[in-house]
C-alpha cells in the first residue's frame, strides 16, 4: 500500500520563516514516495530539505544585506512533484535513470586556493619562507544538541611556495563527494559539509605581531542537482563574507599563528569559511574553488611585525625634536626571530634644534627609564619581543653661545673674470688643548656655490656651539685658562678637484678683508662671551696671511693648518685678562670679512724663430709670446688660425719651416700649419714656430714691339716681363721709369697687366702717376716660378731719323730693385737700318745706272751721279755690315736689265771704286759712335 510522505513539505514549513523574503511567491508541493522506501531515504530526503533551508538562514546570518541587495542572483528554488515511482522499481533505478554528473570531477573535489602574505608596509612578507599545514575534515550537523560534530576521517592541507609572498594550500587528497553525500545522513542528522578544521602556519613568529586579512568577502560556486553534464563555474553564485574567524590568525603561547574552526560549532558562522562546501537545494556549492585541481580563489593577508619605535625626550621625559637625520616615533620592523636592533647614524653629542642647545645624556632600552643611561651613540641590542624594545634617546638642554663660522671666498683668474669651474672644499675642524696637545675633531668643513667663481665656506652649517659643558669636554674638564689653552683650526683647506692647468692660486691682499675678532672670557660664565659686547676688530698678522693661501704638488690645492675660522680661547690680552679670538668670523650672524684669490692658469706661449732659433717678427694676425690660458685638466692646444706657408715683413721673407711643443727642438719639425697638441701641465707645453728667411729674387727683362720706327710714331706695346727666380712669393710690384727714359718717347697712358693667378685687367695711368711710381694691383701673390707681363701702352717715339732712343724702367716689391731697358731706331730717311739676326748686313742701299744703251762694243757707264739719290745729293747711299769674323770678302751680282729684249753679256763687271769706311761702337744704343777707317781700295765685284 502506498502513503504520502509529508515530511519534506513540513519541513519546508518549518524553516520558511527564515528564508521568507528569498522564496517568497515559491509554491512548495508534496512529493510523494512509495511506502517501501526505507528509513534512511525518507530520513535523507528530510535532512536534505532542512539544510537547505538552513544554508540559506546561515547564509543570511554571514552575509546580511549583502544577500538582501542580491536577492535578482539567486536562483529560483524549484520544488516539483516527481511522478510515481511503479511498485516493481526502486529508487536505485530512479537514480540510474537521471545519470547526474554532480560536481566537475563527477563523484569528487579537490579543496585548494592561494594564500597571500604582505607586510605593514605593503610589500611581499619575505622574512622567511613560511609552511602551512592543516587538517580538512567532514562535519554533520546533529539535530539534538544543535552542533555541527565531525567525522572520524582527516584530510591532510599542506602548501608550497608560489612565490611573491603567495602559497598554494591545497587538501592532500581527492576528497570524495557521492551524489548521496547531503542526503546520506543517519537518523537525528540535517546536513554533512566540508570544511578546514585547522590551517595553521608552522614556523615559529616572535618577531610578528598579528596576520589578519581586510574585510572582504570569498567567491562561492554552485552545482545543480541532477544535471547529465556541467563544466566547472567558479564565482557563478553570490559571494560570502570572512567572518572574524576567517580573516584572523591566532597566535599561541609557542608563536604559531593558526586559523581554527570551533569543535562542536552552534553555527557555520564558527567554522571556517574558505575551502568550505555547502548546498541549495541539494546542488553543491564550494567556497573558494570550483572542485577542479585549479587554484581558483586568493585570500590576501597582512602580517604586521613587531617594532622597535625610536624616541628622543629631555631630561623630563618631554619629546624634543631630534637631531638632523633622525626621526622622532621611526619605527623599525623586526625581522626575525634573533633580530638585534641597531640605530642608523650616530648621535652627535650636541645639535640645536628650536633654537634650543641639546647635549646627550645617554639612551635606554623598554618603558621605564634606568638609573644610569647606555652613553654609546650608536645604540644597538638584542630584542626580546615583550613590548620593551622601544629607544628612548635622552638630551639635555643646555645653555649655549652660538658662534657663526662663515665666510665668503671669491676666485678670479689672472684678467679679473670670475674663475668658474665647479669648486668643492674640504677640512676637518677640530680643537687642540694644549694641556696634552690632543685633538678632538668637531665638524667638516662644507662649501655652497653662489656662481662666478663665488663661494661661502663654513662649518656646522654656519653655527658652532659653545656652552661651559663643551669647554669641559673639550678641555679634559680642566678650566680653561693660560696652561690650558684651547686651538680650534682646521687640519686642512683643501680644494677637492684636481687642477692641474693651474699655476698657482695667490690671495689678493688688496681686494680681500681679513679681520679678527676678540671677546673677553669669563671662567664659569654660562654664555662664555658677554652677549651685548662688541667685540674688537685686530687685523690679521702677516703669520696669519701666510695661512691663508694654497699651496700644490701640481696636482691638488691645499693649505695645512690653514688660518680659516682658526680660534684661540685662553690667551691673554694686554691687560691680562683671557681672550676669544677667532679669524675671519664672530658671534655675529653677519661680519665684512671675504677672501679674494687670484687664480693663475698655466699657458701656452706661441713663439716664432728663426732657424737660428732667435725671435722673429710673426705673420699678421699672430703675436710674438701671446699666451693661451688653459682651461682644463684635459687641456688641447690649437693655434688660433693656420700658420701662412710665408709671409714678408720688415723688408723679410719668411718661409715655414714646422713648428714643435716644448722647450727642445727636434730634429723633425711638425708641419702642419695648425698646430695642435693635449698639453702635459709640465711646462714643456709652448708651441714655437720656425720660419726661414727666404731668398728672393726676381728678373726683369723689356723689349718693343718693333726695333725700328717711324718718327713721331706710336709704340704698340713696350713689354716688361717680371719673373720670380726667388724662394718665396713676390708680393708686391711698383714700377716706375729710370733717368734713362728718352726724353723722345712719351709715358705710357694704359698699363696691361696678366701673370701667374692674376686676372688679366687694363689700368689707365697719368704722367704724374707713372713718374711717382705706379703700384701693380695683384690678387695674389707671385709664386716661385710663377712670372707678371706689364704691358706699356700708349707711348710715342720723336727723334732724328736714324736716331737710338732707349726706355727703361725701375721695378721694386719685396725684392732688391730691378731694372730693364730697350732701345727703338727712328727709320732713315733712305735706307733701312735693322737690328741683324747674325753676322751680315744691315743696311743696303738700291744701285742705280739709270737707263743706258747697250752696244756690240764694251761700255762702262757710271751709276747716277750723287745728286739723283738722297737728299737732293746731300745723302750718300751707304752699305753697313756687322762682321765680327777677320778676313772676309764681299762679292756682289747685277741684276739683269729690265729690257726684255736685252741682256748684259756674261763678261760684264761691276766695278767699286774707293769709298769711305767706318765702324760703330755701342751700336743701336743712344750713345751709338761712328769712327772713320779712311777709304777702301777699288773693289771688283762680278
């Protein structure tokens, strides 16, 4: 017989009060089951409604609004009536039939997910590297005592490192969930779930203060019930929220932090969250992963270390600011389980701060201050994890006198310009009592740029403290006075770069005001000096200037026991009474006194010589020992401009011969014409030029267009060829004319000019000009072998017929004077007279016999009687022969008559009767003579 199994319907109606606002409109119908279904189904198909319904009160419990503003995501809880199952067939069959896949992995879950460590300050916790481990275990929620009680099996949790302060943690096992695992419960039992019973980190953290998670919440995924497949959705359901629990590692007596789910928990909000199972509706739902071997979820985790927090009080317990390069309340982080602290810096045993003075008395370790302070100034100890590691720095306020160090230094070069290369200074300063002469060293010295070679130097940041407890110190806490005196100097002034293209760095007396300043001294006085005393103003001893300087090793500046800020305490006055002198500086923020150095640099010194080595005077645009300054430690040296190949001056020539570096000539010159070497700061750095004075030298020659010309006629062109024979280029041309211009032949009016690289060009010229003397315009030099054409244009010759005139000129320049002549003939009026190529005649006259008969019997005929020829008979026909060689002969032949019927007979004769002879010296020259010889014999010519 079959029955209705109400059970589930009043279960659900038991529990709708809880989860009424997410089912609200759900119509719940009964589902009916054969009455051969045994206990334990009925008994599951309870418990199965009843943690469902209890999932979702605990959910509303965990998450509140959360889930209130989400109520759109969840999914509709679906309640169907199951058709009739036959008599014959069993809920197995019923089962098989469905084939659910249930969770990704079919019938199990593998619980896993990332954990995250960070520290305080945000960074990846990597002090060490930790190892969690754990137990997961199943819990079944028992109905009678109202606590989720445990299974008998664990599940082991181990982790490994991920690195970046992450661990994967992981259940050590394929952990199995059946399809029956939420209804397979025994009798008195609602639900069965999964869950961390302990996660717990192994290593041992004194040195850490808590490890808790922010607010947040954990991604849950859900399975359906009865599905044939489903892939894995990790996140598809509404998130939970970390319970206190969750989100907060214990920490226990041996130092191990833990996350614990309670025993016997009332409430899944007591046991812990993550990696934890659940259901609706008998579809699982896992918190954190999705059930694959996929870490899918990440919890993140702040540890927050221990720390040893540094303070600095007075003597009252008061907090003081602290000094420069401390912080008050820093906090330094323990970072393991043996950590020592140790302060950064050192403590100074003074500092001001607030207007205030500040001595140290010592420090302690922990809340309550000891008896007697540790008085090292590096503080350092052993920590011990008990809330007593905090520093506590103790000063004492001291009643002080604030001298002012300062002083500004100007450096110039050898013009007066600001000598501006980046420069830094240093020093110790330090007090010497004279009781044991030790030295104790107080401050370094510093330096501030103001820019164009201005500097401020000074100590302590400009200030320097001196109370009764210093001088104490200072003085071996013996008072001060004649037999215990005190020095303040500095070891040194050192300029800190190298400079070794510097010669020497000179103080400058004149522009510079030095000053020293003197207090009285009180022994016992709290302010050491009398604060509304002016002090007296001393000029520094010459001892004292000399202190003040620099000296080098070629390298390096600096001055030993240099006099800067030097300060004498305890010698006496005059009057007797102690003194406080110090130097350059008072006890005023503002006083006259700077220094002025002179900064020489070396130099490149340009010299030029001659072969013999003795100075010469240089080309244009050079001067003779002009120095170039260096500027660098890596000094080059490159001439201004290229040295000409030769230049003239002083009526010289001079032709480059090479150039060398240093005080000793080579053998080999360098020659390059722009000389150029890195200097060696040795001074062999000098660049001396070598020139040879050239030999110049020049020809002249001239000559005329033509050797013979009319009277009165114009000369085509007189040419004066100028050639250079010399050494060295010929670089200037004047021309003009000698004495021995006839005074027949005119000045040129034109002068036509060509040579070697001039442009051809045509320049008028007056008589005046031409007489002065008249400059040839050259566009360059004349080079050696090269030659200039001067053309005269434009002269007439007058004279007597026959007449020898000569021309000549006068040409000068860089070169001795050179002269050139010719000489022009003005025709005869008879006969030709022309200057011969050889040996021969000159001039022949035309014999003329007129015309005569010719007969059979022999004839002699006369030729034309003198008055038919030159000069109405007042000129003779004349022959003139240049024959230089002895014995020779002259022979002569008629010209046939110009009859063309006649003819001479071959026997005729030509006879010469005597004539007047005579010789020429200087011939074709203006002092041409003429010297009678007497008269030649009779002469046959045939």
């Amino acid at each position: 017989m079959k029955r209705i199994n109400w059970q589930r319907l009043a279960t659900i109606g038991l529990c709708s009060s809880l989860v009424i606002n997410a089912f609200s409109g759900v119509t719940a119908v009964a589902e009916t089951v054969t009455s051969e279904s045994s206990p334990t189904v009925a008994s599951s198909t309870t418990q199965e409604s009843t943690e469902s319904s209890q999932e979702t009160t605990e959910t509303s419990r965990e998450e509140g609004t959360q889930e209130t503003e989400k109520q759109a995501e969840i999914p509709e809880v679906k309640t169907e009536t199951t058709e009739s199952v036959p008599e014959n067939s069993s809920e197995n069959d019923r089962q098989k039939s469905i084939s659910p896949r249930w969770v990704p992995n079919d019938q199990v879950i593998y619980p896993r997910m990332i954990f995250g460590f960070t520290d305080e300050t945000g960074k990846a916790f990597a002090d060490e590297n930790l190892t969690l481990s754990g137990t997961y275990y199943k819990l079944s929620y028992q109905t009678a005592t109202s606590q989720w009680r445990p299974d008998a099996d664990r599940y082991p949790i181990v982790s490994s490192n991920a690195s970046g302060g992450q661990y994967r943690v992981a259940v050590n096992a394929a952990v199995p969930m059946p399809y029956d695992f939420i209804t397979n419960l025994p009798a008195g039992y609602l639900h069965n779930l999964y869950a961390i019973e302990q996660l717990k980190i192994d290593n041992t953290l004194k040195y850490v203060d808590s490890i808790v998670a922010p607010p947040g919440s954990i991604n849950r995924t859900r399975y359906s019930e009865q599905q044939t497949s489903e892939a894995a959705q990790f996140g598809n359901y509404i998130t939970s929220s970390l319970t206190q629990r969750d989100r907060t590692f214990s920490k226990n007596s041996a130092n191990i932090f833990s996350l614990n789910s309670l025993a016997l928990a009332p409430s899944t909000a007591d046991v812990l969250t993550m990696l934890r199972t659940g259901s609706i509706e008998r579809g699982p739902i896992l918190y954190g992963f999705d059930g694959t071997t996929t870490y899918r979820e990440t919890l993140n985790y702040v540890v927050t270390r221990k720390q040893v927090t540094e303070k600095f009080v007075d003597a009252n317990g008061v907090a003081i600011t602290p000094p420069t390069g401390f912080t008050q309340n820093k906090k330094t982080p323990m970072t393991s389980n043996d950590f020592t602290f140790k302060q950064s810096g050192t403590l100074p045993d003074t500092y001001q701060a607030d207007g205030k003075t500040y001595k140290f008395k010592g420090w302690y370790k922990g809340k309550t201050k000891p008896n007697t302070l540790t008085t090292t100034k590096a503080p350092s100890y052993a920590v011990t994890y008990d809330g007593n590691d905090d520093l506590t720095v103790v000063y004492e306020e001291e009643t002080v006198t604030t001298l002012y160090p300062s002083l500004d230094v100007n450096f110039v070069d050898e013009k007066g310009v600001g000598f501006t290369p980046a420069l830094t200074f240093s020093g110790k300063y330090r007090v010497q009592r004279t009781s044991d002469r030790l030295y104790t060293d107080l401050y370094d010295l510093t330096s501030k740029s103001k820019g164009s070679g201005q500097y401020t130097l000074s100590l302590n940041n400009g200030t320097m403290p001196l109370s009764p407890e210093l001088l104490r110190v200072y003085g071996n806490d013996k008072p001060i006075n004649g037999t215990n005196r005190l020095n303040f100097s500095l070891d040194k002034l050192a300029i800190n770069q190298q400079l070794k293209y510097v010669n020497s760095i000179e103080l400058d007396t004149v522009k510079s005001v030095m000053k020293m300043y003197g207090y009285n001294y009180t022994s016992g006085s709290a302010t050491i000096i009398d604060p509304n005393q002016v002090p007296t103003e001393y000029n520094l001893s010459a001892g004292n200037i000399a202190l003040l300087g620099f000296d080098t090793d070629g390298v390096y500046f600096s001055k030993e026991s240099s006099g800067v800020f030097n300060t004498l305490m305890g010698y006496a006055s005059d009057g007797g009474k102690p003194l406080i002198t110090m130097n350059l500086f008072s006890g005023n923020p503002v006083n006259a006194s700077k220094l002025v150095y002179t900064v020489t640099r070396k130099q490149v010194s340009e010299n030029f010589v001659d072969t013999n080595g003795t100075k010469i005077t240089p080309p244009t645009g050079f001067t003779q020992g002009n120095q170039i300054p260096m500027t660098s430690n890596t000094f080059k040296y490159t001439s201004a401009r290229a040295l000409p190949a030769s230049y003239s001056v002083d009526g010289k020539t001079y032709i480059f011969q090479g150039w060398y570096k240093g005080k000793t000539k080579p053998n080999t010159l360098t020659t390059s014409t722009t000389p150029t070497y890195n200097t060696t700061f040795d001074g062999n750095d000098d660049m001396t030029a070598v020139y040879k004075e050239a030999s110049i030298s020049a020809n002249l020659t001239m000559r005329g267009a033509v050797d013979v010309i009319d009277n009165g006629a114009a000369m085509e062109y007189w040419e004066v060829l100028l050639k250079n024979t010399g050494e060295a280029p010929l670089t200037s041309v004047k021309i003009k004319p000698t004495t021995d211009w006839a005074a027949g032949i005119s000045t040129p009016t034109e002068l036509f000019i060509l040579g070697t690289g001039q442009n051809t060009k045509v320049r008028p010229i007056t008589k005046e000009q031409w007489e002065a003397g008249f400059e040839i315009p050259l566009d360059s030099s004349l080079p050696v072998g090269g030659q200039l054409t001067i053309n005269l244009l434009g002269t007439k010759v007058t004279g007597q017929p026959n007449q020898v005139l000569k021309v000549a000129v006068e040409v000068t320049g860089n070169f001795n004077k050179l002269t050139a002549s010719d000489t022009v003939r003005i025709k005869d009026l008879d006969q030709e007279t022309k200057e011969p190529t050889g040996e021969g005649f000159i001039s022949v006259p035309t014999f003329n016999f007129g015309q005569v008969g010719v007969a059979g019997s022999t004839q002699q005929h006369g030729l034309k009687k003198a008055a038919d020829y030159y000069g109405n008979g007042t000129r003779n026909p004349y022959l003139r022969i240049k024959k230089t060689q002895p014995n020779w002969s002259l022979t002569a032949q008629l010209s046939q008559p110009k009859s063309a019927t006649d003819s001479l007979p071959t026997t005729t004769r030509l006879l010469l009767g005597t004539a007047a002879a005579a010789s020429f010296t200087d011939y074709n020259q203006p002092t041409e003579t003429k010297t009678p010889l007497g008269k030649t014999g009779t002469v046959n010519l045939t």
